[in-house]
C-alpha cells in the first residue's frame, strides 16, 4: 500500500480481498508509473526498486517488497503483479486458510 500511494501522484488506489481456492486474495491497485517488464521478474528482490532512477524523489530501499514477499510464503500463500508502465499497477497476494475457517 505504501508503494502504492509513493508511485501514484495522481489517480486512484484499491485495495481489495476476497475468498479464492480456500484462501483469501487480496490486490492492491494503483493508477502510478507501473513497472517496466524487465523489472518484473526480479521487483520482488532485495534492493530491487522499479526506478533506480537516481533522481527520482521517492525515498526507499527496495526491500519492502522483498518483506512482504517472506511474509505471504512464509504463510503458505504466493505473491505476484500485473503491471503496464504509464498505466499503472496491480500488486496480489494469497493466504490460505486453514481448513477449519469456513465462508
């Protein structure tokens, strides 16, 4: 989410969930600068930003990410993005339920 608002000066951003294949899902969207296709495969890296751009004002680390990404496995659950530079991104994560939580 913090991402989110970072690489979106202007637009919208959804945040949502819902129960999928006994888990739940969840996406965070955006309208900001998306994420060029070769950055997609390795944005879930530490020290991995989408814009390495020296210049460019957004603050961080690239590691949040990475963060999350330990998390949601660490949970059982997979993390992934569908994103278009210009356009905008949206960001998903599973966390399975276990199997006495009922819907």
């Amino acid at each position: 989410m913090a991402n989110a608002i970072k690489y979106s000066n202007k637009g919208n951003i959804t945040i949502g969930c819902e129960y999928f294949d006994s888990s739940l899902l969840f996406k965070v969207s955006d309208t900001g600068i998306g994420v060029p296709r070769d950055k997609q495969k390795v944005i879930f890296d530490r020290f991995v930003r989408a814009n390495n751009d020296l210049t460019n004002p957004v603050d961080g680390a690239g590691l949040g990410l990475s963060i999350a990404k330990a998390y949601v496995e660490r949970l059982g659950g997979k993390i992934w993005l569908e994103s278009e530079p210009g356009r905008g991104s949206t960001f998903y994560f599973t966390i399975p339920l276990s199997p006495n939580v009922n819907f």
